[in-house]
C-alpha cells in the first residue's frame, strides 16, 4: 500500500469551489487564499477586507507580519470576485463563519475532514491515498509549488525554511513530508535539448564534393 500524500494546491483549489457551491463560502476563501500565499491560518484569519481591497479595487501588494507579499494577477481577480460577489464591509474580518464569527481554529481540522470526506465522495476521490486535510494543509500546498518551482533543490529547501521561520531544514523536510533531491549527474543533456544529427546530400562544387554531408540542428529552438 502507498503512503498517502499531501493535497496539491490543484486540488485544494477544486475543493474550494465545491465548497462554494455548497454555502462553505467561509471554509472556501480560507483554502483559496491558504494555497494563495502559504501564510499560517492564524494570520489569514487575522486579515480584513480593507487589507486586500483598496477604493473597490484589488491591492498588488499585502502586508503580513512586516512582510510585503505581492498579489499575483489570478490571486488579485480572486479577491476582486469575492469582494464583488459577497458586498462585504471593508472592515469585515474576510474569514467568517455563517453567524458572522470568525472560523473557529479548534474544530478547523475536524470540520475540514468531514467536508473533505464529503467532497471525495460526492466526486468519486479515493480519500485513502490523500493525507487528511488539516489547517496547514494549505500551506504545506503552497511549499509544494515553491519547491516544485525551484526544482526541490537543496537552496531552496534552506531559503524556505528561513522564510517559515523553522528552525532547521530538518524542520521543513518533517513538516511537509519531502527532501530535497540531489543533483542529477546527466550525460545526454544535448537530446534534452532536441539536438539530432539531420544527413544530408553531398553537394558538388566546382568539380570537388562538399565535405559537410550532415547538420547538426535543435528541434525545439
């Protein structure tokens, strides 16, 4: 039997939108916004309306713990969508169940699993070989892209764990599962590149034969 993985942030994403069909408007925008910016749930659920939207537009930039994030161009049309869909106060809290009362942190895991559960079933997900959908679920997904996107190398491993502020790598590898993955030593990194020896007619000139009888050519360049 395999070992269960993490969610990808693809998934956390098709989750977030059944949740919106299903009136989880609350638990949605938490896992959107989760796998967005990778910030601990604590300081999402510490996030208002007027720290995303400015004058009735999206913000490029947000400020979490002193720390600039930009807003990419797909996370700042999100924001805009919601604000629009939902006509909150500026000064709501974002996050908010349906009494009006922030998300309650204790029950957060217990109450993502049942819907999670719920989810796999209404969509035929074999839940077993996902690991259960917990708080930092969302960002561990948000890691996952940044290390994928630095090709898991051992820096980026380091410049992460800085970033987290966890203690060591060690740290990092334990808390999402993953280590960094050595370098690959490769001899055909010419054919990787589409290089192929293309043979070509000898041409005669001037009564003498052309010595170049092959090219040497990239097919995807």
């Amino acid at each position: 039997m395999s070992e269960s993985r993490n969610w990808t942030s693809e998934e956390i994403l098709k989750f977030a939108e059944w949740l919106w069909e299903n009136d989880q408007r609350s638990y949605s925008i938490l896992a959107m916004h989760g796998v967005c910016w990778g910030i601990k749930i604590g300081n999402l659920l510490e996030m208002k309306w007027s720290d995303i939207i400015e004058n009735g537009k999206p913000k490029t930039e947000i400020i979490i713990e002193k720390e600039t994030i930009k807003v990419s161009p797909f996370c700042q049309e999100l924001n805009y969508t919601l604000f629009r869909e939902l006509r909150p106060n500026i000064n709501d809290y974002i996050h908010i169940n349906k009494t009006g009362k922030l998300i309650d942190t204790s029950n957060l895991s217990k109450n993502l699993q049942r819907l999670s559960e719920k989810y796999s079933i209404e969509n035929e997900i074999n839940n077993d070989e996902l690991k259960p959908l917990i708080g930092s679920s969302f960002q561990i997904a948000w890691i996952i892209d940044m290390l994928e996107y630095n090709h898991f190398s051992k820096n980026a491993f380091s410049d992460l764990a800085k970033h987290l502020k966890k203690k060591t790598v060690k740290d990092l590898e334990e808390y999402i599962g993953l280590k960094p993955k050595e370098t690959l030593i490769k001899h055909d990194l010419l054919d990787t590149k589409g290089a192929e020896i293309i043979l070509e007619s000898m041409e005669i000139k001037n009564g003498k034969k052309n010595k170049k009888d092959f090219a040497i050519r990239f097919n995807n360049r």
